[in-house]
C-alpha cells in the first residue's frame, strides 16, 4: 500500500480517500483489502475493527488522538454527562466506512477553499480536506474569511480538491454575505465552533447548561416556559439579525413566532438541544466569544476540580442515581430543605459531593453557604412577578442578598417551585412557618 500520512487538520474521512485515490482503488473492497494488509503487517488484527481505529493504526497514531485531530466527533457531543469523549464508546460513534468520523446529523458534502487549494499547491504539490471547512453553519473558510466551495461530485472526498477545481467541479453555496464579517452573531458562532473543535474533551452536561441558564437570568430572559419573564433565547437569537441563517440551519425556524417556546432552541436551558444548539446560544448570549468560551469553561473546571482525587465513575453514577429521580424526589427535597445541601445529604445517606453534582445536572442551585431564609422567600416572590423592592421590603431582605442568590440560581428553580406548588397547596399555619418556603409557594400564585 501505498501510504498516506494525515495531513494538518485533514478529515479522516478524506484521508482515507487520499489513500483510496493514491493507490488506485475502484471500489471500497479495494481500500478495505490494502488496510487489512496493512494492519497485518504491522501486527494487527483488522477482524471487526472500526474503520476510525484502522486509519489511525495504518498512521502509527492513538485512536483517541487520531479522533481529536482528525474526525468531526468533537462537534457530534460537545457535552455529555460525564464530560467523557464519545470515541469512547464505539456504539454511539458513527464510523460508516464511506464517512469515518462525521457527524450523525452530516450527509456526505465536501467543502473548500479556494485560497487554501492553492497555499496546499505551493507547500505540499497536493491539496486536501480540511476539519474546520466542515463545520455545521459555517460556511467561510475561518483563515482567509472566504466563502467555501461546494465539490459537485457523488464521491467527493475520493479526489483531492484541486483535481475537482481542474475539473470545474467547484461550486458556490447560495450563502451570504461571500465574506465572514469583522464582528457579530456569524463571526462568535464561527469562532466558537472552532475552539469547541479544537477542544481535548467534552464539557460536563451540568457545567454548560449552569453557565448558559445564569447568563440567560443575567440579561433578562425567560430561563423556562413557566417563567413570567417575555423574552425568551429563541427571540434573543431573533434579534441578531441573521434569520436567514438561522432559518437555513434551524428545522422549522419558519414557524416560531415572538415570545413563544421554540423548543429546538430554548431547550438549551435546561433540556437536550440539538448540538448546535449549544453554539448558537453561546454566540447569542455572550458578546465576544471569548468571553463564551472562559464563562462555560470555567463552570466545567470547577465541576471537574470537585471531583479531583475521587473515583470519578462512582461519583458519576451516584449523580445520576439522584438526578434521575429529578421531577420527584430530588426537586421535592430541594424545597422542602430550603436548598440546603447538608440537610438533603442527611435524608438521602449520600455523600454532600454528589448532591451538589446531581443538583447541578438537574439544574438547582448549588449552595454551599446558608443563606437567610428571607432572602429564600423573596426570590420566590420575584420569580412569581414582584419586583426587587416589593419582594424585598416584603420579607425584610436585603437587595445585594436577593441578587446574589440570583447569581447562582438557574432556570430549573422556577419550574421546580411551580411543579411542587400544587402538592403542597393545602399547607396551612402560615404564622408558625413564615420564612419556611413551603409557605411562600402557597403564597405566590
């Protein structure tokens, strides 16, 4: 065979077609016979092998690091419940011989540059395919800012770019504008999938939907469907000015309408989007993708730095064991303890750790520090439509204690007030319980 080492950012799925194309196969049992060969000269057993696996063995690479390097799995999971990678579990990678290492969600496009064709050329005398031309939405290359090129071919990925551009098999996607702008909702977007690309790992499920739901809370909008406030994230990804793209890359965008639960887009705080969903709240969210990327990441290392020198998978499973039970037992002790963890660790007999990571995963606040119930008693208030005076002057709460219990509240909190409300409306002895937050759930109708 002869070999074809993986070029800098190359797709897997193109490096196998540089091997393909360089070798003379016809058909795919051609290529599949060569790595078999391969495999076994260097000592391997290729029976049963994914295809990802095969490619990196054939470059004298770890599979893991041939993933991160080579494949689009990074942008299939950006978070999952453990922080764990994907390439991890083979049952839910897609490794289709055609297509080793694509999205799920991706049909078999290959995209280009023209610029980049023509550096590849002069540097190396060939051309190849590159990750980041490939990513879900952005459709300029992210080094010269120009619109990719679209190779009109059945099989693209068998032939190198430049073959195609010989060919005048290069086309331009109805896509606008033809350059990625200085600044704005495209270029954070662009330049948040990069960095996620480029990413070792995933983030913590708990981490990134915590940093997306306190940012939502701090600009203003709707953290639930039950919350009273207007604006939701989807019509704040309305006003970026840029619904011809999202209704290009967003199923059914054509039918939301102002202030109403988009879920393909509001579920981002506190459900299971889409991936690209987490993306495009990022950029919508944040004003710089810089600042995007330091708030999820810094939420994801704490999350991490806590279970530093524990065995990880315990802790996981334990915190899956509770936030499993989320719309009952867990959420039901979360009020009834006043969202205090150490009196919710004595009732379940758990370790104090993995309560804070199943209420993180469940989306409550995490408290470590008690704080006065007064202040308990007037977030309930001001979820429930008061506003910061009233519901401070009410329940004789200080405004800086109200706003830092906002701080790290997301937006489950309100869901799970309304969801227990009804079971305990019949709770009477308001004056004996007044700072008891059952009371004020009674109350805050």
């Amino acid at each position: 065979m002869i070999s074809a080492e993986p070029m800098p950012h190359e797709l897997a799925v193109a490096h196998q077609g540089r091997i393909y194309w360089l070798n003379g196969c016809l058909h795919e049992d051609d290529l599949q016979r060569l790595l078999n060969r391969a495999l076994v000269e260097r000592g391997y057993d290729s029976k049963g092998m994914r295809r990802l696996h095969q490619l990196a063995l054939v470059s004298g690479m770890d599979i893991g690091e041939y993933t991160r390097r080579h494949s689009m799995l990074p942008m299939d999971c950006i978070a999952t419940f453990d922080g764990n990678e994907r390439s991890e579990n083979p049952v839910l990678m897609n490794d289709k011989p055609d297509r080793p290492g694509m999205p799920l969600y991706r049909s078999t496009v290959a995209y280009c540059c023209h610029e980049c064709i023509t550096e590849d050329l002069q540097k190396a005398g060939f051309s190849w395919y590159r990750r980041y031309h490939h990513l879900f939405g952005v459709h300029w290359c992210v080094v010269h800012r120009r619109r990719l090129s679209i190779v009109n071919a059945p099989t693209p990925f068998t032939v190198p770019p430049h073959i195609w551009l010989q060919q005048g098999r290069l086309m331009s996607p109805e896509i606008t504008p033809d350059v990625l702008p200085e600044v704005g909702f495209l270029t954070r977007y662009t330049q948040i999938s990069m960095t996620v690309l480029e990413r070792g790992r995933p983030f913590f499920l708990g981490a990134i939907s915590d940093a997306l739901m306190m940012r939502a809370f701090e600009i203003g909008l709707r953290p639930s469907p039950s919350s009273r406030r207007p604006t939701l994230l989807s019509d704040h990804l309305s006003g970026q000015n840029e619904n011809a793209w999202v209704a290009k890359h967003v199923a059914g965008w054509e039918t939301k309408k102002p202030f109403e639960y988009f879920a393909n887009i509001d579920r981002v705080l506190g459900g299971e989007p889409p991936t690209y969903g987490y993306l495009m709240a990022m950029a919508a969210l944040y004003e710089t993708a810089e600042d995007a990327m330091e708030s999820v990441s810094r939420q994801d290392c704490q999350l991490r730095d806590g279970l530093t020198g524990r065995n990880v998978e315990h802790c996981i499973n334990e915190s899956r064991v509770l936030s499993a039970n989320g719309c009952s037992d867990t959420e039901t002790l979360f009020a009834e303890c006043q969202r205090f963890i150490e009196p919710i660790v004595s009732r379940l007999g758990f370790d104090s750790f993995y309560v804070a990571v199943a209420l993180s995963y469940l989306g409550l606040p995490n408290l470590y520090a008690p704080r006065p119930s007064d202040a308990w008693a007037a977030l309930i208030r001001f979820l429930h439509g008061e506003s910061v005076a009233t519901a401070c002057i009410a329940e004789s709460a200080s405004r800086s204690d109200l706003r830092a219990l906002l701080g790290i509240c997301c937006g489950k909190v309100l869901l799970t007030l309304r969801r227990l409300r009804r079971k305990f409306m019949r709770r009477s002895d308001p004056v004996e319980c007044r700072k008891n937050v059952m009371v004020h759930l009674v109350q805050a109708r």
